[in-house]
C-alpha cells in the first residue's frame, strides 16, 4: 500500500512516541481446547499469484506430505479442470479439501458396503445411484472433478461462504464440519501445483495477487489495510503477542476469514474495571473491546481495543472481510490501533500465539498489503 509522504512522516513520528506503549494483554487468559496442526501458510511466501497457471499432472511434482505421488497427481487435475472451466482458485481450494476430506485424495472403487457409504465412489465419492453418473464415468478424476465444479458453480453466493457451507452445499454429507479441517493444507497444495494461486483474489480469474478489501483464494483477507506499527515479540517488548495495525479511530475492522465467533467482552483492565466505551491508556491493562474468531485448521485471531461493543456476538458466524467492529483505544493503548494476533492449535494463551506477519503473508494477505 502506498501512503502519501507527509502521512508517513507524521505516522513515523506517532510511532516512535508511542512504540513501547500500544499494548494489550492483560487479562486473557489462557484455555487449551486441544488438537495439533502443523500445517503452515509459510511455505507459499515465494511463489506468485497464480499467473503461472496450473501444473501440469503429468510432470514430476513437488512432495506434499502427507500425500503420495499419485494424490498429488490427482489433486493437479483437480486443479486443471478447474482452471479449464475458467472457475476461479477459491473453487481449486473448495474441491481439493473436498476430495481430501471425501477420499484423501485418492480414487478410490468400491469398497464394500462396510467401508463405503452407499454406492459412492472416485475421488469426490459420488453416487451413480444419486445421479452423479455411471461408475466407470465417476472413476475418471476429470469427469469426477467436473461434475464438482459444476454444481458448485450451481450454488448461490459460494465464492463468500466458508469451505465448509460451499462443500456441503454440493455433497450433502452427513459430516459437513469435517471439510473445514483441510483447508490450510488444500491452500497449500494449490499454492504448490498453480503457481500461489491461493494467494490470488479468491473469485476472479484475473490472477492477481489479493489486495486489501479482497479476500484471497486462501479464504483470508486484510482486517484493516494499514500496516504494522509494533511488531510481534520485539527486543523491546518480548511479550507482545500480536501486530499493532496503526489505523484511524472508526476504521471498520474485517474477520480475517470466515469463522465462528468465540469471545466478544470488554477485556478487564489490571484494577478489575470494565471500563471498554473509553479511551484507555498506556499501563491500564486488557485488551479494551475484543473479539475472537475460531477458524478452519484450529487457527484464531484475536482483535483489542475497538472503540465501542463490537457488531459480532459469541457463536456467529462470519464470513471473511464480514465487518465485526471499529479501530478504537480502548484497554491497554496509548492511541487508535488494532491490536492484532493468530493463535494456533486452538491455543488461546500466549503459547499458542504466532507472528501475524508471516501468517497472513502465507495466506495471501500481507498485512499492509505488501508481500
Ligand atoms: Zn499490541
């Protein structure tokens, strides 16, 4: 993002009178739900937005664990019919943690009434008997893959629901919840076989890399478009958890992706206050007016000091760029910002907390919008 000369000077300024004061913590206390995830956006940082296009399946192809050769394989196809029906890249992720969820990957026949469900078969686990096609039809991954695509393509709205909705919306599962899990690593593989294309704005099929206010294929977006004023665990503030976002007060803050809201409250400060509809100050303690969202692959972000009750309440659902609050002070902060963070591993204490920048650069969205 380019910001004009004179704005940067007195931003710079605001910055170093400021930088050991933007804060939040306090009082956020710390819960394993549990579940390890090892999977990570940061392998995505070097390659492109997509403009290489696909990769051809039949070229030797880059190991993505856990997967063999031939899954791999057969998620380059999935990609490529995608591309060929001029489908954009959100619905290349949507298929892949599909079939990854439906048959890891894998064309799989018929198994036995034990181990299949129903007559389901191929790499989507279509039915013939629902009229997916004949059985030799849903054995071939481009027919498979094209008649996914096509019924996505079928559903209204799909390019901003969850992964989840999008593929329960075409397979009607019995376990819809289960798609969710893939999506960190479906990001990843199409960011390997097509050249980062998750990194690419989710639906169009431009290819160009997801700026702010657009959400990337990756299903995540920018929360506001200003970039980091204080960074994560710096020399001179260890302890920092997350990014502070300089914005200006009222600035709408975004879901950096879809999710379901899991704590909306007025943090309380070190004296036991909730004291949220004020301007807080430096040394106050709490993270004023807070949200945070759970997200696929055990991933939560957490946003401090919002100026008044954020718009969200606990157990919604949001979809990505959906507007949950404005920049405010509030809590422990010396001047309007977003105290921004990314746990993992559904970890809400500071263990579970990682970079921001690095995450959100893998998923597509640099913070401040530059990669
Ligand atoms: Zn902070």
């Amino acid at each position: 993002m380019s910001v004009p000369r004179p704005r940067k000077i007195v931003l710079l300024i605001a910055l170093l009178a400021t930088l050991v004061l933007l804060c939040c913590g306090g009082s956020v206390t710390a819960l394993l739900v549990g579940g390890l995830d090892k999977e990570d956006g940061d392998l995505n940082v070097a390659l492109g937005c997509g403009k290489g296009g696909p990769v051809d399946p039949d070229s030797k192809l880059p190991r993505i664990r856990p997967y063999g050769g031939d899954q791999i394989r057969n998620a380059a196809v999935i990609i490529n019919v995608g591309a060929d029906l001029k489908l954009p890249p959100r619905a290349w992720v949507i298929a892949v943690a599909t079939s990854m969820q439906e048959s890891g990957l894998t064309n799989l026949g018929y198994l036995g009434r034990e181990r299949n469900d129903h007559d389901s078969q191929g790499l989507f686990q279509q039915r013939p008997s629902a009229g997916w096609g004949s059985v030799a039809q849903i054995r071939d991954p481009v027919y498979a893959a094209t008649k996914f695509y096509s019924k996505l393509k079928t559903v209204d709205g799909w390019e901003e629901m969850s992964l989840t909705d999008a593929a329960q919306k075409v397979q009607i599962s019995a376990y819809p919840d289960a798609y969710a899990k893939h999506e960190p690593l479906a990001t990843q593989i199409v960011n390997q076989l097509a050249d980062g294309a998750a990194n690419a704005v989710g639906s169009s099929t431009t290819m160009v890399c997801a700026s702010a206010g657009q959400v990337a294929a990756s299903g995540y977006t920018l929360p506001v478009p200003e970039s980091v004023g204080s960074g994560f665990r710096t020399a001179s503030r260890p302890s920092h958890q997350g990014v502070d976002l300089i914005s200006a007060k009222q600035t709408p803050i975004a879901a950096a992706a879809s999710g379901v809201v899991s704590m909306v409250k007025c943090d309380e400060d070190h004296r036991g206050r909730h004291t949220c509809n004020v301007d807080g100050y430096p040394g106050k303690g709490g993270c004023g007016w807070m949200v945070e969202i759970q997200h696929a692959g055990n991933v939560m972000t957490r946003y401090c000091h919002m100026v008044t009750r954020p718009f969200v309440r606990e157990g919604q659902e949001v979809t990505a760029g959906e507007i949950i609050g404005r920049v405010g002070s509030s809590g422990n902060s010396s001047g309007p910002h977003l105290h921004f963070e990314v746990h993992r591993n559904n970890d809400r204490s500071s263990a579970g907390a990682i970079d921001p920048v690095q995450f959100m650069r893998g998923q597509g969205a640099p913070l401040g919008g530059v990669g």
